[in-house]
C-alpha cells in the first residue's frame, strides 16, 4: 500500500505557510517537469520558475519571493528554504533504509590473520587479505577488497568493487561508493636516458570519520607519509 500525506501533513512537516487547496493527498515527489498531480515538488531555483505552473504538481515548494498564486486545484507551501524542505519531503516517501544483516558469504575469502567481527556484513567474491582490520558493523558489497594490514573503522558501507589496498586506514562511518580505489600508486616516474623508471610509492592513505566518496573515485597513496582525506570530507565521483 502507498504511503499517502496530506497538504496539511507535509506542511506541519517543513514549518512553511499553505496556500490553496487543502484537500489533495499524495504518494511521492518529483522534478517540476516529471510530477504527476499526486507527487510534491519545488522550486530550488529561479532558472525553473517557468516550470512551475505547467508543472502537474498539485504541491509545490516555493520560496517567499515566489508571488504567483497557485492555480485551482493546487497548492504552494512557502518556506525559506525549499531545497532543504524537500529533503524533509523525499525522506518521508522513502522506503526504510536495507539493512544489511550480519554474516559472511559462502565465496568470501578472508585470511585467517584478518580480524573480522562477526558483526559486519561481507557478501559474495569479498577478499580480505592477512592483518586487515574490520570494525563492528561495517558492510562490505560484492567484490570488494581489503588489502594487507588495511585498517577499517565502525559503520562503514563499501559498495561494490571497491578497492582498499594495503596499510590503508579509513576512520569510522566512512562511505565509498561503487568502483574507488584507495592506495593506487601515485603517478611517480623518472626520466632517464633509458627511459621511465618508476619511483616506488611507499605511503598510504589514511581516511578519516565520516568522509564520503563518489563512485570511480581514486585516491593514491604517498610517496612517502600520507594522503590525508579529513574528517567529514565529500568527494564527488568521476
């Protein structure tokens, strides 16, 4: 069954001022230019006020400044700041969040010197290699790999085919979506008369609380020392 608000629900939700009609339940929320009649939607931007009024929203968040009365049948909410108001929205309709039950998968291979507490999530084609750490609760996709003595705090989700390599350390919350690789070689050559030669790269990264990045991200390591991704760090992927 549908999870249904009314105007009145939704604007006790966000704090603003409703103006129009009152009665219209809804489902869902959308992009002014994607709405049916029964999903919310706002106005972040004054480059889409255009789309407001042909929009099929009957619900629309919208900025004080925004002076256009709603057409019949639909309904403003003014609030100081729509985008943040619409998050509250969003996470109204949203499904409850998965939760990853605790266990290791059958095709998991993680090294006897790995310590792993039964606490976390590790699913299929994981590797963890010797002296890796894994904090309580931490969740671990498909594929994903830990690399020797790599270090991984509490309540990190490592999405699928992520790359954590050797003596890396990620603090506490950490999340890395899709595809990252942590602790690659930085790009060190030197040139010579015969040639390139590689410089050895022998740092790490070190990942503190509560950083996010985005999928296909990559962070080297050091040529020596660190790569230092601060506390509460939001890369955006590639």
């Amino acid at each position: 069954m549908l999870l249904e608000k009314t105007a009145r629900q939704i604007c006790d939700l966000v704090g603003g001022k409703l103006i129009g009609n009152t009665d219209t339940s809804f489902q869902g929320v959308a992009a002014l230019s994607e709405a049916r009649d029964c999903d919310v939607a706002f106005l972040g931007n004054d480059k889409y006020i255009s789309q407001v009024l042909p929009s099929r929203s009957a619900l629309v968040l919208v900025p004080p400044e925004f002076e256009q009365a709603p057409p019949e049948g639909r309904a403003w909410i003014v609030c100081d700041s729509p985008s943040e108001a619409f998050s509250k929205v969003v996470a109204l309709f949203m499904p409850p969040p998965e939760v990853y039950a605790p266990g290791v998968h059958s095709s998991a291979v993680i090294s006897p010197d790995a310590q792993v507490p039964a606490s976390v999530h590790i699913a299929a084609g994981v590797v963890i290699e010797a002296g890796a750490v894994i904090g309580e609760n931490t969740v671990l996709m498909a594929n994903v790999y830990v690399g020797r003595k790599a270090v991984l705090g509490a309540d990190c989700l490592i999405y699928p085919n992520v790359t954590i390599r050797e003596r890396c350390l990620l603090g506490n919350r950490v999340i890395l979506h899709a595809g990252v690789v942590i602790g690659s070689d930085g790009f060190g050559y030197k040139s010579t008369p015969e040639g390139h030669e590689k410089i050895p790269q022998v740092g790490i990264v070190q990942i503190d609380d509560d950083v996010e990045i985005g999928a296909n991200s990559c962070v080297d390591r050091a040529r020596f020392g660190r790569t230092w991704v601060k506390r509460g760090s939001k890369l955006d992927n590639l």
